[in-house]
C-alpha cells in the first residue's frame, strides 16, 4: 500500500529583529500512464505494468496549499478531509467544502487531509489504487522538497527524497493476466530511468 505523505507550509513572520521565512515542506507528485503496456511477473502471485512512461499531470502539493492558505485565509483549528470541513467552535460539525479546483482534481488520484494548527497550514495524502484500472495503469513519482524564502525573490529550494509508486495487480492467471479487482501501490526508491520501467 502507498504511504502517508505529510508536509506544511508556514507564513513569514517576524518575531522582533529576528525574521522567521516563509517555508513550505512540499511534494511534487508526477503522474504516468504507459504506452506500449505489458505486463512484468513479480514472483508467483502479482504481475507490474511496463512499458514506455507518458506523462499525464503533475502536482506541487506545497505550493497549492500555500496558495490555498493564502487565498482562503482559513481559521486556527480549520480541517479538512473527505470532502468535509471542520471549522472552530464547540458546536463545529464537519459539512461539504470544496477545495479550490487544482486540489480537488489531486483528488482524484488522492485522499487529502489539511490542518490549521497555529502559524502552520499542515497536510496529508495518501495515493489511491482505486483510480487505476487494467486498461490504463497509472504510476506516480512523488519528490519530497524544502522552500525557504525570505522574500520573494530569494528562495531557497532543497530536494530530499524520491518515490517511485508502482502499481501491483494480483496474477489471474498463469498467462501474467492481472486480476482488475485486486491492486495494491507498491513504494520503491528512485532507482531507474523513467522513460522505461
């Protein structure tokens, strides 16, 4: 199963002389589909996708929501997950919100929780298998990053850690035939040449 990915973004601050930067700690996400597929054996049970890699969209989690925090200037204690806000209160109950629409297209490929907590808009994904399909499997490549920027023209940008998200289908049957009801997202280090799997 894929993991959990969770960054954050924090506006810039001044606490007396001292100036804290704005920071984002993102992920882009990168989103393939194969042309020419095939199928590759793993072991006796699952078979993976191959084939040449077409890029289909990408996503910068960390500056979409920056941007969602500063267009929509959310509340302390603000949540979101599912479809659903939560907004400060004691009587606060979880209704229908609607992320601005970039967010809610990466939901189609994830499920996305955000959090409000003190100077910090923090956030969570987790990839789904379900928007993947035999006829048009679906892999992604997700690169961890740091921002730091003191204004806006300097900015500093680290990279960290690459995911490679592959998709595993259980074997229907001996002929590497994968079973449509059965997949799971399989996480694996950067290791080779994304033109070819």
């Amino acid at each position: 199963m894929a993991k959990v990915y969770s960054g954050s973004y924090s506006l810039l601050r001044e606490h007396g002389d001292r100036i804290e930067p704005e920071r984002i700690v993102g992920h882009e996400v990168e989103i393939f589909s194969y042309l020419n597929l095939f199928w590759h054996p793993r072991g006796e049970d699952y078979v993976v996708a191959g084939g040449l890699l077409k890029p289909v969209t990408r996503f910068d989690l960390g500056n979409l929501v920056a941007d969602f925090f500063l267009s929509a200037l959310p509340p302390k204690g603000f949540s979101y997950a599912q479809g659903k806000a939560t907004f400060p209160g004691k009587k606060s109950k979880a209704r229908p919100y609607f992320l601005p629409q970039e967010l809610r297209e990466f939901e189609q490929f994830a499920d996305v929780a955000l959090l409000h907590d003190r100077e910090r808009l923090l956030y969570q994904f987790e990839l789904k298998s379900e928007c993947i399909y035999v006829e048009d499997p679906l892999e992604f490549k997700v690169n961890k990053y740091f921002s730091e920027s003191y204004d806006p023209d300097e900015e500093t940008i680290t990279r960290d850690t690459t995911d490679r998200i592959v998709p595993w289908f259980k074997r229907l049957n001996k002929n590497n035939a994968p079973d449509p009801h059965d997949i799971s997202l399989m996480v694996f280090p950067e290791v080779t040449d994304l033109k070819w799997n």
